[in-house]
C-alpha cells in the first residue's frame, strides 16, 4: 500500500490559480479556510474510491482525482463551454464535441448566447428542487477547487498529458464550467444539437418552401436489463447497464466511488465534469439509463408579417423577434485577436433557427430542457435511496430526468421501468390539431395560435411539462428492457401502450438491437443460450451480454446459403461477373459472432451494408434500395417479424458481389475478422455495428480501407456494469472499454480496453474490506 498526504502548497503558481478561482466562483466558507479533506483510495486500473466527510470534501476529492487523469480534456472543454475557442485555435477549426462538432465560430456563438441570456443565473437563484441543492452547490464548489488544486500542485508546464502540457489555453476551471456542463449535458437531444442553425439566424438562408431543417436530433444509446427475482436464479435483483456513448472527449464516462459515511455510498459512471454518479448501485440499489424516443423540443412555425421579416403573428396580433448581439474573439492566421459580433434571433418559444427562414415564415426552437439541472440533485439522490420506493420519490421530486430512460433493481428483487423524463406537454389532441408537418420524427407545431402552446399538469414540477401520472413506467417481478426503442415493449407480456405519441409509438417494426436484446433475455430464461440451467446469475448475465451475437446473419443467412447454391456466380452492380463460391464457404463456415476471431464477420459486414445502397439497374439508371426481407413486419409479431431475405431482389446478389469484388481487388482475406479490421489507439476491438443486430454494438468514423481497417472505433459500448444485489453486498462486474485516463502515457489508457478486447471484466470493490485488500492499492490524503 502506498499512502501520501497532501497539504496545500505556498507556491506562486498555487497563489495564483487560488485567486482565479476565488475571482471566477466564490467558493463556499469552508473552502476559502481550507476546510476541505478527502482521501482517494486507487484499486486495480486506477480506480478511485473516494471517502470525505461531506459533499464539499467529496467534490474536492472527485476533482482532484479526475484531473489527475484526466485533466487535458476538461481544460479544453471549458473553453467551448465559455465560447473561447476561436480565440485559441480560429474560427474554422472544429469544436472538440464528440456528439455533434460544429465549427469553433459556430460553437462559440452559440454558448456566448447562452451566457449572454442569463438562463444559468436564473436558474443558480432557484430554491431547490427547482434549482440546486445546499449538497449540490457544495459538491460543485469542492469539484472546481480540487481539480484546480491538482493544476496548482502540478502546474502547466509539468503536466504529465502532453496533450496539453505547457498549453497557454490551460487554466483554472470554475463553478460557471461545471454548471455550464450540466446545463449542456441537458441540451443534448435539444438546443445543444442545433447550435449552427441558433449561431446562423441572423444570416439565415432563405429556403422558398420554407421546409422544417432535415435534422433529426439523435443522442448517444444504451442496452439496459433490469432483472427481478424471477428470473434469477438467486431471487436477487439484478441490473446490466450498458450505455453507448462517444469514446473520445468529453461526453465519455469516468468510473469512480463516492462515499459519505452514513450519507451516500454510490460507484459506478460518471460522464466526464460532472461531479455524481450517472450509472451505477450502493448496496441495495442498481439503475441505469437508456436514452429515450420521447422529443425533447418542439419546433414551431412563425406566420411572418408580409414584408416584416423579423416581426411574426400570434393571434394575429404582431410580435418582434427579439435580438441577441454576441461578440467572440477570434484569432486570425496571423495571430491577431479581433471580436467578431453576430446577432441572433429570439421569439416567445425559443431561439429562432436559421434553416427554413423565408418571407413568410421561420422556425423557432423550443427545448424542454433549455433551464434544466435538476437532474444533477436527481441523481444525488437516487444515489442515496436504498430501495425502489425511495428511488420513485427522488424522480417524483425533481421530475429532471432531460433525456433518459430509467431501469432499475433493488435487492428486494423488483425491477423497474420509467420514461421519468422531461417531455413537452404535447397531447395527442393537440399534436393533432396543431402540428402543421406530417414527419414522426419532429413536432413541428403552429406558431401562429397561442392555443399550441405547451400545456400543464397538476402534478408537474412546472408548466409546460407532463407530471409522473402520464409516464410510462412499468414495475415486474421478472424483467424489464431497454435498447433505445420506445416504451412499448419494455416486457412482451406487459406492453406498454397508453402513452401519449410524444413519449415514442407503439406497434411498430422494432430495430435488430431491441429484437435481440429481448431474445437474449428470452434464451436465457428458458435455458436455450446454451448456459446452463434456466435463469440468470452474475456469470450468465456477463456471458449474456458480451456474447457478440449478430441477428441480421441469424435472420438472412440461411436464406443467402440458398442463393449461394443457386448462383455460384453472381453479378456486381457495375455488370461484373463474379464467383462468390469462397465467400459463400467463408459465411457458411463463420460462427455468426463477432468475436475478436470471428472468420467472416467482416464480409458479413461489407455484404450488410451493401444492402442498403442503391442499386444499379441493367439499364445504368440508379434504384434506391427497397426492402429485402422476405416476410415483411406484422405488428402482430413484433419479435419475430421483418425475417429472412429475398433474394429474388437483384440488390441481394449484387451486395455480395460488390463486397467480394472489394475484397479480392484489395487482396484482403475473406476471413478478415474484428480484431484485424476494427482497433482504438492499437487494440484489437470485437463488435459489430447496430443496423447489423448487434447487442454490445460499436460504431467506426468510417468506411473499411483498402488496407482492410475500419477507422478507430468512436462509438459503442463504453462503461459495462453487471449487478447482483443480494443481502450480503452487491457483487458487480465492470469493464470500461476506453479506460479510465485520455491521457496517452497514462498506465491507466489502454488496459481496460486491452481487458474488454480479451472479453474481461473487473471484479469490482465496493465494501470497505475488499478495497483495503488490494494488493496495489494506493492513498492520497488530501487536506
């Protein structure tokens, strides 16, 4: 065991971090007397458990430990969160979000907007539960000074990332950050996702349809089981969490424990400067997240007065838009600094966008979620419930949820379901009067009638939302599921139907990954995967989950095997005869897996994929892909409808052909496999992607080269977590597949990922006696 203790040092440097942070956010009273204490406690793969007396020490110690390991990527954060980083890097460079980069100029822009609106001092003066807690404020305050202490105690130019080491742009973070953070963290399948079209209205493009912008708002996804005591073979709860989030930047998850004695006691996710858990258990109690169809915007379409291109009508009466100059700095390639002043438009439900602006009319944004941080005390206190009641009331008191589903287990062996999240009062009378586009992907809403204005319930928190009453939730003693889909069919048995559409529809064509994902469960409980008896335990469920199934070659091979028989020689798109003879042998031999050494995985792939290009007719003119499945969907038999493949359609022959021809032409193997193809910095990793039917999916940033590798894997499965709740102690196992530090001469950047390649888990420590048992285990004693 090592063990050091820290003390703050009299340094200049640490003087002058101290007085920026003190200028920047006032620090609470026990801070500026230097009352906070934590320890940090590291187990195997630099796993911090960290233990102090009250949230301000906690978020001191929180701090300190994620910038030891994680410094560089919140550094540069900041400077997106505060609009700075064409002052640093210029405006043509993009933004370092992983979800959606934009521009740096655009990026900038639209988070000085949102300083310049003052939503986040609104909300900062709120009583709780409508704006922070006395533990939150606290627990924000001890994150800024124990990372900015770690700064002090390293300093700039010895930082051990050289990422950012020496950096001018690297300084002292500050409460506005990390709020800044939580506020954007809320935005993300809202106002965040439209940041070029906000930072763009006052340019706007004229478009003489006026049509609604093509985007479509898609967050990041998730595979979740909660599982009751009848289906284990224990009679404990039981919990999978499996969230698919970015692998690079700051949207990634950082592992850590968090302990208060007789206060909180939580480990598990925690995405990156936010200072609580996300995902994770105590001792009784196991959740997690998967993100919700439900909308969190409505778009709303402003009748213009004739020649008045900034002046719209409700009700017929007049109402100018508002303006909103905003200034950035920007730095040329010469090196000059010179502020560039844009101005934005504004209207009664929200920033007006710059897509679909003409004459007439124009597009205005309203988010749900636009002065949200209740969720950060949300989760605060779901980590501190120690069962599903307590669990329920945390949700019913914050109703902040911004864009997630919850799933849920306690040792009681009850697992629950809830679309607990915040979602525009849209009724489906009104969607039905009001709505004046006929897309299912966006609600766009007339603009024009002060009637098609959100609505309220009794039991919300706020107008303009729906309460708990009208959420879908569900609560089973054997299981509920989740794979991103909408609420219906959370448990087969028991779908869930009476919702209003906005929280997502029902009775229809489920994708691969819920298909799969329910089949996995169905397997299991009847004992048909092959793992033994039926019902699952802690080793089946790990088994479960990483058995890289790949439901679209166990829905359409068979079926192709025929076709491989009836036409050894198929035709390419471009009229090329080819023999597909090897191919069809390598498919009909590979395991239908995508392990690290599956042999034909990666055709599988390239075939799959070339199903959905268009297709070349005879006669040279180009066919859209139609739809290939032999048996179409039936809302009848969701689980096990679209099934097989037509292979009557030429595209089937010509998608392997093609992928057969890219093979040879390349002189690559058809038995190229996942850990030949697919890496992150350099290892091997399994998978495949979701339109395929994969469970534990991941996603590359683009096609397979002509050298037979994918670009480094960006998306997937990132922070695992199985969860046995039983009256003893949670038993758990995790693995987070990017490892815990961005850091690239970090012992702790790759051997979790190298574990998660091999098909590992941790054994994780969680009880006071299985973290002093660590053989490395290491101390620092913060004061």
């Amino acid at each position: 065991m090592i063990t050091e203790r820290l003390r703050w040092p009299a340094a200049p440097l640490a003087a002058a971090l101290v007085a920026s942070l003190l200028v920047a956010a006032p620090a609470p009273a026990d801070a500026a007397e230097g009352r906070y204490a934590a320890d940090i406690r590291r187990t195997e793969y630099g796993i911090p458990h960290i233990s102090a007396k009250d949230h301000g020490g906690l978020g001191y110690g929180y701090g300190y430990a994620f910038a030891q390991d994680n410094l560089c990527v919140m550094a540069s954060w900041a400077l997106t969160l505060r609009g700075e980083r064409s002052r640093h890097f210029g405006a043509e460079a993009m933004s370092d979000d992983a979800l959606d980069p934009v521009s740096n100029l655009a990026g900038d822009v639209y988070y000085k907007s949102v300083h310049a609106s003052g939503v986040l001092r609104r909300v900062l003066a709120r009583p709780a539960p409508h704006g922070p807690s006395a533990e939150l404020r606290a627990l924000v305050d001890g994150y800024v000074a124990g990372f900015n202490r770690y700064l002090a105690d390293t300093g700039v130019d010895r930082l051990p990332d050289p990422a950012c080491r020496g950096k001018e742009w690297v300084g002292p973070i500050t409460a506005t950050d990390v709020w800044m953070n939580l506020l954007d963290l809320g935005r993300l399948g809202g106002s965040s996702s439209f940041k070029e079209a906000i930072a763009a209205s006052g340019q706007a493009r004229e478009h003489a349809d006026g049509r609604t912008p093509p985007k479509k708002v898609t967050a990041p996804g998730s595979n979740a089981f909660a599982l009751g005591r009848d289906a284990t073979r224990g009679g404990h709860g039981m919990l999978l969490a499996d969230p698919h989030f970015p692998w690079n930047g700051s949207r990634r998850f950082y592992q850590v424990h968090l302990t208060i004695p007789g206060v909180l006691d939580v480990s598990g996710g925690s995405l990156y400067g936010t200072p609580m858990v996300q995902i994770g258990h105590n001792a009784t109690l196991a959740w997690t997240h998967t993100v919700s169809h439900a909308q969190r915007f409505t778009l709303y379409r402003l009748k213009l007065v004739p020649g008045q291109r900034t002046t719209y009508l409700v009700d017929g009466r007049p109402e100018p838009m508002g303006r909103q100059e905003v200034s950035v700095d920007v730095r040329d390639a010469g090196g000059a600094v010179k502020p560039v002043t844009t101005t934005l438009h504004t209207s009664r439900y929200g920033p007006v966008l710059a897509e679909g602006w003409t004459d007439g009319a124009a597009l205005a944004l309203a988010d749900v979620n636009a002065a949200n941080l209740r969720f950060a005390d949300e989760w605060l206190a779901m980590g501190a419930a120690r069962d599903l009641t307590a669990l329920r009331r945390a949700q019913d008191t914050y109703q902040g949820m911004p864009f997630v589903h919850t799933l849920a287990t306690d040792v009681g062996g009850e697992a629950y379901f809830a679309d607990a999240s915040v979602v525009p009062h849209v009724t489906d009378e009104q969607a039905g009067r009001c709505r004046v586009q006929d897309d299912p992907e966006l609600f766009v809403l007339d603009g024009s009638r002060s009637a098609c204005l959100w609505g309220s319930d009794p039991d919300a928190i706020e107008p303009g939302v729906f309460g708990p009453a009208a959420q879908p939730r569900l609560t089973r003693a054997d299981y509920v599921a989740n794979a991103n889909a909408s609420p219906w069919l959370t448990n087969p048995k028991a779908p869930l139907t009476n919702y209003p559409r906005i929280y997502g529809d029902v009775r229809t064509e489920r994708d691969l990954r819920t298909r799969v994902g329910l089949d996995m469960i169905a397997q299991r409980l009847s004992g048909d995967d092959g793992l033994g008896p039926p019902g699952f335990t802690l080793e089946t469920l790990q088994r479960t989950a990483t058995g890289k199934r790949n439901l679209s070659a166990e829905l359409l091979r068979p079926d192709l095997r025929a076709l491989c028989r009836a036409k050894p020689v198929m035709t390419a798109s471009d009229g090329r005869k080819t023999d597909v003879r090897r191919a069809c042998a390598t498919l009909a031999a590979w395991d239908g897996r995508a392990r690290p050494g599956s042999r034909g995985a990666i055709l599988w792939r390239e075939f799959f994929l070339g199903l959905h290009r268009p297709h070349r007719r005879p006669d040279g003119t180009v066919a859209p892909p139609k739809t290939w499945w032999k048996v179409p969907f039936e809302p009848g038999q969701p689980l096990t409808t679209p099934r097989g493949l037509d292979i009557a359609d030429p595209a089937v022959e010509s998608a392997l052909a093609d992928a057969v021809r890219f093979f040879t032409a390349n002189d690559l193997p058809l038995t190229l496999t996942p850990a030949q193809a697919q890496r992150y910095g350099g290892v091997p990793v399994p998978g495949c992607t979701e339109g395929e039917g994969c469970f534990d999916r991941v996603r590359t940033g683009g096609p397979l080269s002509e050298a037979g590798r994918y670009p480094d894997v960006d998306t997937g499965s990132s922070f695992l977590m199985a969860v046995e709740l039983t009256p003893a102690g949670p038993r758990t196992r995790t693995v987070l597949t990017y490892s815990l530090s961005a850091n690239a001469a970090s012992p702790h950047h790759a051997d979790q990922t190298e574990l998660f390649s091999g098909g590992g888990w941790v054994t994780e420590r969680f009880t006071e006696a299985e973290i002093t048992a660590c053989p490395g285990l290491t101390t620092t004693s913060l004061r």
